[in-house]
C-alpha cells in the first residue's frame, strides 16, 4: 500500500491519463473506420464558434469526390463548389459550421 499521500495522487493520475489517451485512440479509430464505410456521409468534427475555410472544402470535397475543383465561392451558410469528375459537372454544397457535404 502507498503511504505518502503525494505518491498516491501521482498513481491515481497517471493511470487517469493513461485511461483518457487510449479512449481518445479508440475514438480516432472509430472515426477512421466511419470515414471507410461513410465516407459521404461524414463531416469533420467543428466546434459550434469555428467555420472551416473555403480551402479547407476545396480540400475535403477534392479528396471525397477524386474531381477537380473548376468554382468554389462562399454563399454565406453554404459553399458551393463545381466539380469535375468523370466527365460531368457536379455542384456541391458545404456546410462550413458542421463540414457536411451535400450532392445536389
């Protein structure tokens, strides 16, 4: 048994931080595989005061889509970007409070 009361609350907290790191390596692992088998469907986690940039949908709609990039303008509540792939001009929306992207 610990004695000194200092040692103890050392132990309780290392082994605090070692249980929170290995839940939050648990959480990332969950998100990775929701991205595989979701991946229109998933929207980066932002908090509620932060819109992500234009580049950064430029960027998330880039690597969803595998398209380029011919227009992206900021509508207010929304970005809408015109995308080429395979062909064929696709428009789509970006929310940029919660990231989601929507085909239209």
């Amino acid at each position: 048994m610990i004695r000194k009361p200092y040692l103890r609350l050392a132990l309780v907290l290392a082994i605090a931080e070692l249980t929170a790191a290995s839940t939050s390596a648990m959480a990332e692992r969950a998100r990775d595989r929701l991205r595989e088998v979701m991946p229109h469907h998933y929207a980066p986690e932002i908090s509620a005061d932060r819109r992500i940039s234009l580049a950064e949908a430029i960027a998330t709609v880039q690597q969803q889509t595998g398209g380029r990039v011919l227009d992206a303008r900021d509508m207010g509540d929304r970005y809408r970007l015109k995308v080429l792939r395979d062909g064929e001009v696709r428009i789509i929306l970006v929310d940029p409070h919660s990231g989601r992207i929507h085909q239209r």
